[in-house]
C-alpha cells in the first residue's frame, strides 16, 4: 500500500501537471462533501437561515406584484416614512413572517384559496387588497372561501383604508414668482395646435372615441396620437421631450378616462397637469370638487360635444381669456408620483405599527368593488 502511494506520488511528481488537476479534484471533492455535510447537520440542530430583516422590521409581502411595481423604489419610499420600519418584499417563503399580505385583485396570481387557512394565521397579519383599474377592466375571481379574511382596501378612491391615488394637485410654493416670469402671451402665439389627444385603448366604457368623433364634427381640431383612428399619429409614448413638445404647441390636451367611475382619475390627468397646455378633462369624478376650478376645462359642464366644442372653439381663440386660466393654474402643482403614492406606502406602515387601532374585516372584496358603481356617459348624442 505505502508503496503503491509511493510510486504514485513519484509519478506525480514527474507528471506535474496531472498531479495538479488530481490534487484540485480532490479538493472540491472535499468542499462538496463538507457541503453537503453542513447542510445535514443544519438540519439537525435546526438552525434556521439567516434572517433578511432584523426583527424591528415589518414586512410587506406582494403575493403578486405586478411589474409597474418596483420593489426597490417601494423600499426606498418606505425608508422616508415617519414610521421607518417597514420593508416590502415578493418572497412568498416569508409569507408567516410578514405584517402584511397584498393580493392585486385585478391580475393573475391570486390562488383560488387562501394561501393561509383562518386557523393558521396570525390575527395581527393584514391582508389587503390592492387594484388601480376601475372595475370595468377586470373581474373579481375570488371564491367562498375568501369570505372574512380581507383586513384593508389599498386603491385609487378617496375612502379606501390606504388611498392610492394616480396623482394629487397642490397649491405651489413661491407661485407668484413662477408666474412672473413666465410670457404666458408667448406661449399663446406660439401654440400651432389646437387640441391634441395620446390613445392607446379604444372602445371603452366611456365611449370616448364616439365623443371625440363629435367634438371633431362640431369643428374642433385634433391632432390624435394612437391607434385607434384611421391616420392617427404615432404615440409618442416614451420620448418624454416630444410629449412636451406637443403638448407644449398644443392650446388644448383632451384627458379623457377610458371610464366613468368613481374616484377614477389617472396619470392623464396629473401627469400632464404642470405642462403649458389646458386639460379638457372627461370621467366619472366630481373634477369641480377635488380639484381647483379655473384650471381645466370639464367635459361635464357642457352636457354634449356640440357644446363643449362650441366653448372650446370660442375660449381657444380669446387671448386674455386662456392665458388667464394659465396663470392660474400655475397657482398650483402636481407632485411627482414617487411623493404621492410613498404616502399610501407611509399610511400602510402606520397602520401596521398600530394594528389595534385600525383592526377591521370585510366581508366580500365585491362589497366594496360594487359600492363604487361606474356609470355610463350621458353625454354622447
Ligand atoms: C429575533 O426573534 C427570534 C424569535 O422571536 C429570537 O430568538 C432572536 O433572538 C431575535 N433576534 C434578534 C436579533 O433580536
Ligand atoms: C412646499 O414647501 C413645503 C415646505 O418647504 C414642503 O413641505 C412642501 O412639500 C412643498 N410643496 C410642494 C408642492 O412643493
Ligand atoms: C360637484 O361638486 C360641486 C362642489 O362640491 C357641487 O356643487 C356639484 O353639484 C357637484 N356636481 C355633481 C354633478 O355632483
Ligand atoms: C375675450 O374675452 C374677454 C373677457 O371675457 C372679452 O372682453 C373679449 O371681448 C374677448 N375677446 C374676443 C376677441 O372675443
Ligand atoms: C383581519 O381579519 C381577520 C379575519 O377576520 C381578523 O381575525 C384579524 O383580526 C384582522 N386583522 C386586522 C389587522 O385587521
């Protein structure tokens, strides 16, 4: 034996190379075993992973995140909350671990049962549903068994438990000196459109393609960027230097909603709020109440295209009247959407430091869905 290792260390030796890739083979087979042994004798003594989060934290688990959502912003977003604790996470290994479960109500991933039974479920985890789509979009596949066990609602209407608003107008700071220097007549001479409209989904419940068609037919002028219409313009959707072009040459920007539902206002409307351009708005919403007057036009106001042209045809062309209305917007701003929807995040943290304070249970998620009816448009000819 001694010998035959003899020999073979000789050989090695003398072949050095093979005696390398003999002596590094034998070396992983080491690790891997070792390994493999750690792994076992973790099992016996049971001591668990390391954990992600210190036990301060406060988990927030997306049992289905949908991709608009990015976890790391959230995160960072959370950071800045006046209660700190709080981390989101998609592993749904931590599903015991977590303060909180999120179920997008309106896309794919939610299991036709509870991941958790009633009985096993720690009565401090909140369950919240969470959907930014108005109703007419998606159906509500939840069985049965998901009776009883929603904690909170997390969406777009004002009396949600955590609001999710699209956007949020606010009185700006240093206004008057904003105002000042700008040449709002300027920007007047200088618009070469009279209305532009950006669509990608056509034939929705508000029937907005129909009433466009009639404002058209009652002379007002569109520059339609999308696909729904014959010879329409290529939507611009992500050269954000060419939306501000247009909307910039543009007298008139038409955010219509795909929807008349309650409470459903979208980045349409907040997005393109700080841009020198007047917004015809079109939606379910009371605008007047939510947001301040003398900044848009409504749709609403008017009762029919016929007549919402006719104003339009005739504000459109009077100087003084439009640059008036400018200037009065820039009383106010639209915050960037990381600022509006970290406070949804920051008003969820809140609520699961103090579960006690905010304990609640609904019965069905179609409870609440159907208690914000959309209603059909009333004023299409
Ligand atoms: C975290 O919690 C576990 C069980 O609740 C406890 O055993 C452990 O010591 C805690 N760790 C820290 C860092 O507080
Ligand atoms: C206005 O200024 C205050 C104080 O600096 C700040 O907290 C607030 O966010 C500002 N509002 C806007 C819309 O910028
Ligand atoms: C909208 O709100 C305003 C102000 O609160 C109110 O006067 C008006 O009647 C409301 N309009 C509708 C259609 O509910
Ligand atoms: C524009 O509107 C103002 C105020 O309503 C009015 O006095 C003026 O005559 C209008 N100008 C034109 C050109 O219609
Ligand atoms: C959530 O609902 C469950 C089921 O009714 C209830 O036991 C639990 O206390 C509720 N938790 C919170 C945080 O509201």
């Amino acid at each position: 034996m001694w010998n035959l290792i003899q020999l073979h260390l000789f050989d090695c030796l003398t072949k050095r190379q093979t005696c390398i890739i003999l002596l590094l083979l034998l070396t992983f087979s080491c690790i891997v075993y070792l390994a493999i042994e750690w792994a076992f004798i973790r099992q016996w003594i049971n001591v668990s992973p390391i954990p992600l989060y210190d036990n301060n934290t406060l988990l927030i688990l997306w049992y289905n995140k949908p991709v608009w959502i990015n976890e790391f912003l959230v995160n960072k977003g959370l950071g800045t909350c006046p209660y700190s604790n709080c981390k989101t996470t998609t592993s749904k290994a931590l599903i015991s671990k977590s303060a909180s479960v999120i179920y997008v109500i309106s896309s794919d991933g939610v299991p036709r049962i509870p991941p958790v039974s009633a009985a096993h479920r720690n009565k401090d985890q909140a369950w919240v549903f969470f959907n930014l789509e108005p109703q007419t979009l998606y159906r509500i596949n939840f069985g049965p068994e998901w009776t009883y066990v929603m904690n909170w609602s997390m969406m777009y209407h004002r009396d949600a438990d955590i609001p999710y608003p699209y956007g949020a107008i606010e009185l700006r700071n240093k206004s008057q000196s904003v105002r000042d220097k700008k040449n709002y007549g300027a920007i007047f001479d200088g618009k070469s459109v009279f209305a532009s409209w950006f669509v990608s989904h056509c034939h929705v419940q508000s029937r907005r393609d129909e009433y466009v068609e009639q404002m058209q037919k009652y002379g007002v002028q569109i520059h339609i960027f999308g696909s729904c219409f014959k010879n329409q313009l290529s939507l611009p959707k992500n050269d954000p230097q060419k939306i501000d072009k247009v909307l910039y040459q543009s007298k008139f920007y038409l955010a219509f909603e795909n929807s008349f539902c309650e409470d459903y206002v979208t980045e349409k409307f907040f997005e393109r709020f700080n841009s020198d351009t007047i917004m015809v708005v079109r939606g379910g919403t009371n605008y007047t109440k939510y947001f301040p007057p003398g900044t848009f036009v409504n749709a609403a106001d008017f009762g029919n295209a016929k007549k919402l042209a006719e104003f339009l045809i005739r504000f459109g062309n009077n100087k003084s009247e439009y640059t008036a209305m400018l200037r009065r917007k820039d009383m106010y701003v639209s915050p960037q959407p990381q600022l509006v929807y970290c406070k949804s995040y920051c008003k969820l943290c809140e609520m699961l430091n103090n579960v006690d304070k905010y304990r609640k249970t609904y019965k069905t998620i179609r409870e609440y869905v159907d208690s914000k009816p959309c209603t059909a448009p009333k004023d299409i000819e």
